[in-house]
C-alpha cells in the first residue's frame, strides 16, 4: 500500500502524492449480433493465453524492481509495478470507483473515500488494491485494526504487494508492536530494495538483495 515516485503512490508512506491514472483497459472491440456472438466474446483459450501473459509481465516487473541497482531505477520499476496494480481492476466501474476514492482523499474527504471504497472491495472482493487502499484510508483514519485487516487481504491475494508489508510496518508502528513492525518492513525491502522506509530497518535484518546493494554506514 504506499507511494510511487509516477504518482501512483497510494500507501501508508509519507506524503499523499497526486495520482495521474489513466486506464489501460480499452474496450473497442465491436460485436455484431449474430450466431456466433457468444463464441466471441468468451474463448477459454484466449482466457488462459491473458492470463499467462499476466503473470509473465507481473513477474518481469516484480523481478525489475528486486534488482535494481540505483535509485533512479528502483523509482522507474516501482512506478511500473503500481500502474500494473490499478490497470488489474476487473471492470472499468471499479477502475473509476477506485480513482473517485483517491480524488477524495487527496481532497481530505477520507469518510467518503473509504465509502467508495466499500463498494470497490465490495464489486471486486479479489482485487488486491481495493484492499490496499482502503487499508491505507483507514490508517489514515487512526482505525489501525480494520487497517490491518484490509492490507492482510490485500496480502493474501498480492504476496509481494510491497506497499502493503511497508502499509503493515506503519500500522503496527503506531499500535507499538515494533518487532512485527520490523519484520513486516524487512519483507517488504526484500522485494524493493528501494523502498522509502528503508532507512529505518536496523542493519541486523537487511535482507541479502539490500545487502548486495547498500553496504553497512552507506548514506541510504
């Protein structure tokens, strides 16, 4: 759940950034009314052929952004990770419910963006970022418990969600848990080196790719 350098930074990480979304899902195919309209529209082939297209490209970006080796490349991977996250939303509906919600936070509005996004987790229950960001609205809210909950869904369905481990490293910062607070951030550094809150991980938990990249006493 957290921030990107694009403007796709949508976490529990520092400032609130404007987004600048826009949809990649283009619906321009054009259907004629015919017999054959159902063949069309639904072909499990072509079902199974997106999604490992899906999954290759998700792995690609997830890869990048591990081993980046400067800042500025981290930065460029991890925009490309979160416009890869919004452009998963299932129907252009909830790709607008979800850039409704972000307008209204940016705007300070967080009991009518946390509303929208009701209907977001609501439309779409296994859509990771949903979760993610209404986690984020209710951390920001101070209601640390249903935060929680929101971001360890957002987990179950995105494992490598870096923003929602970073998501979890603050929530449990605020409730005092600091030792569940470390190791949430340290998961998250693990799949981006780069990630903001990296700075505040005792050097004693850098995982192996950090250290391969930041040494001990190196301004980070």
């Amino acid at each position: 759940m957290m921030q990107s350098q694009y403007r796709y930074c949508h976490t529990f990480r520092m400032s609130v950034l404007r987004l600048i979304v826009s949809s990649s899902v283009v619906l321009c195919s054009i259907f004629f009314i015919s017999i054959v309209l159902s063949s069309v529209v639904f072909s499990p082939v072509a079902a199974a052929d997106q999604q490992d297209k899906t999954v290759d490209e998700r792995s690609a970006l997830l890869a990048t952004l591990a081993t980046a080796k400067t800042e500025l490349e981290g930065r460029i991977a991890e925009d490309a990770v979160w416009r890869y996250w919004f452009d998963q939303a299932p129907t252009p509906e909830v790709r607008a419910l979800l850039d409704a919600a972000i307008e209204r936070r940016e705007a300070y509005d967080f009991e009518a963006a946390e509303n929208i996004l009701d209907d977001v987790v609501s439309l779409a229950p296994d859509y990771s970022e949903g979760f993610n960001q209404r986690g984020f609205i209710r951390f920001l809210r101070e209601n640390f418990a249903d935060a929680e909950i929101d971001v360890n869904r957002a987990l179950e369905l995105e494992p490598s969600h870096f923003g929602a481990h970073a998501g979890k490293y603050h929530i449990y910062s605020r409730m005092g848990q600091l030792d569940k607070a470390f190791d949430a951030l340290r998961i998250a550094v693990s799949i981006y080196p780069w990630i903001q809150e990296r700075s505040v991980l005792p050097e004693s938990l850098w995982p192996q790719n950090y250290r391969d990249i930041h040494k001990p006493g190196q301004d980070i």
